[in-house]
C-alpha cells in the first residue's frame, strides 16, 4: 500500500514544471520588456497631458501677468483681457449686466482669459450693449488673441450691435461663456 | 452637518437663487447639458463644447440660437441638413467650418457632431451617422467659396422638406425669420 510520499510528489511536480517551461524564455521576456518600454510614452494618456496648454507666466500675455480679480471697473479686470470700448460696470451696468435703457446685442465675438485666481482659461463673451448713446468712461483696449479685421469674429474694433433695434453702440459687458 | 457647512450650503443656495433673477432678460449664457445618448458620437464631448464657444457661439449662441439676428438659426434644426449626402456635405463645406482653425480633423468632427446632435436635439433624421474625421478631411477641401451661400441653403433646405420631411420653416434662417 502506497503512502503519502512528499518527497516523490515534490518531485513530480518540480519535473513536470522544469518540463514544461524553458530557462532562456526568461532572458527573451526580459529583452521584450526592454524594447517595449520607450514605446509606452506614445499612448495617448501620456500625450494628452503633455499637449495641456502652457500657462506658466512666462508664457501669459502682458496684459495676463498684470490682471487682478477685485476691481471690475479698472480695465486690469481679468476678463477684460481683449474688450474694447467702455466697460459696462462704469455705466450704470455691471460684468453681464447692461445699463439701463441699453439692449444686450444677441452676438458678440469670444475671447480667452487667464484668471490669476486658478490660472485657468476661460472663454469670455464680449456682449456690447446697445441703443444709448457711447457711455464714454472707463475706456479700454484689451487685445489678447484678437486678430485683423478681415478674421470679423476675432476683431474686437467690431461693434456687435447685430439683432438689436439699434446699433448704437453704448458699452460692453464681459460674459463668463464656459471654459477653454 | 456642522454649522459651517450649514452656512455654506445656504450661501450657496442664495447665491444660485439671485443669480437665477438677475439673468432675467439676459441671453442665456450656460452651454447646454450633453445627453448620455450622443455622448458616444464624440471621442472627447466636452473638448467639442468648449470648441463650439470659442470658434462659434459668439454669433450662433451657445445655445445654438441667437434670434433675432440675421443668422441661420441651429438650435433643433441644423440636424435636417443631415438628410442626403450632398447637404451632409454642405455642412462641412461652409467657410468658416472648412476654413475653421481647427486644423485636427478627428477635433473638427467632433465639433460638428456636437453642433448636429447637441444643439440640433432631435432634428437629425433616425439613424443618421457621425461625422468622421476622414470625412471631414475630404469635404473641407471642397470649401464653398463662390456663390450664393443663402441659395444653397435655400435649396438644400427644399430638399430636407421634400425627402426627409422637415418642417417647411427649415427655408427661413429661424421662426418668424422676415427672410
């Protein structure tokens, strides 16, 4: 009668697992694992961060490296980083507000802005308001990402009255339209 | 909850409340929500609605509509072109989509599924496929650049109502439009 026998069951295992695998398969494993890595930087999650937007202030516009969050009435205003004209908040308006009496034109033409606060970028609207006559104060002439007049949607000398009852162009406001 | 944040929620609430009266009688500022249904047909949707506000939206609106300017309005429309391949093409043929300064095609594409399947709700006809980034490669060199755009639409317009049944309001440039 047989009884249990560790060592001849060790054994048999050991032979069956030295039988059925080979000591240099080892060394052609490693060589692939070798050559294999420097391709994995390739993979997209590896290229989607590398292609984020460079915001370190080096790369921020003039305008960008001096822009303040506080005080919507000074054309520093981050938002106001390519307005032109007079800024709503001094005419009786405020950021997304027109003055009374003065009709939010429906277009305008959209800018991008650095916020010091995050140092993130966001797509702002430069809504004109209209029908009373130029507000005249607090002037301004962001020109961040604005381009000649022959690109109309990225020119901000534009007055967007468009779809409103009149183009008289009286100040613009400047909406937070979402993030870039 | 401490009281803290019992503050804080109510702040929050407060400020969401003023906010909600104070864009009384502003244009509507806030991009539309993606549906989970069409979110499939972009490789990257949220890209393609950032994309739409800063090379779009400015004239057509974030929503898609910004009656009543003189502007071909998308909202719960725009997907009627997807009715034959030649007003498919018309869609990707227009200037400033073919012209676009988005030079990714795979990005562009994106951008118009987001135009046709987002702000178009349901106006595509049933079964209608997304655009590819091939496509968009091929019919952006063919770039409408002479002739009367408001015909072609006009025409391909007719076409919509004829075979895919779309509302005959699609000839105007939005409800009520006087052109």
């Amino acid at each position: 009668m047989k009884t249990f026998n560790p060592d001849a069951m060790g054994e048999k295992l050991l032979r069956r697992f030295a039988g059925g695998t080979s000591r240099r398969g080892i060394l052609s494993r490693l060589g692939l694992a070798l050559v294999a890595a420097p391709a994995f930087p390739l993979l997209p999650v590896s290229r989607a961060s590398a292609a984020k937007p460079d915001r370190s202030p080096e790369a921020k516009t003039t305008f960008a490296r001096n822009a303040q969050s506080t005080d919507d009435t000074k054309c520093t205003y981050w938002r106001y980083c390519a307005i032109d004209g007079s800024l709503c908040s001094c005419c009786g308006g405020g950021l997304n507000r027109c003055p009374p009496g003065a009709e939010h034109s429906p277009v305008s033409w959209v800018g991008t802005c650095i916020n010091p606060d995050d140092g993130r970028a966001y797509l702002i609207a430069y809504r004109d308001c209209c029908g009373k006559a130029y507000c005249n104060k607090c002037d301004c002439d962001g020109t961040d990402r604005e381009t000649q007049l022959y690109v109309p949607q990225l020119n901000n000398d534009v007055i967007w009255c468009f779809g409103t009852t009149s183009m008289e162009y009286h100040c613009s406001t400047a909406v937070l339209v979402g993030t870039a | 909850m401490n009281s803290r944040a019992r503050l804080a929620a109510a702040a929050a609430l407060l400020g969401l409340l003023s906010f909600g009266t104070l864009r009384a009688g502003e244009p509507d500022n806030h991009s539309p929500e993606i549906p989970a249904a069409v979110r499939g047909m972009m490789a990257d949707p949220e890209l393609a609605q950032s994309d739409f506000v800063e090379q779009c939206a400015g004239c057509h609106g974030v929503r898609g509509s910004t009656v009543p300017a003189h502007l071909p309005e998308i909202k719960d429309r725009v997907g009627w072109f997807m009715c034959t391949p030649e007003s498919r093409a018309y869609l990707l043929r227009l200037p400033n989509v073919a012209h676009s300064r988005l030079t990714d095609n795979a990005q562009l594409a994106d951008l118009m599924n987001y135009v046709v399947f987002v702000l178009g709700g349901k106006s595509a006809p049933a079964g209608t496929k997304p655009f590819t980034a091939e496509e968009v490669a091929h019919e952006r060199q063919f770039a409408l650049t002479s002739g009367s755009l408001q015909a072609e639409r006009l025409r391909l317009a007719n076409e919509a109502i004829r075979k895919c049944r779309a509302p005959a309001s699609l000839r105007l440039q939005y409800l009520g439009s006087p052109q």
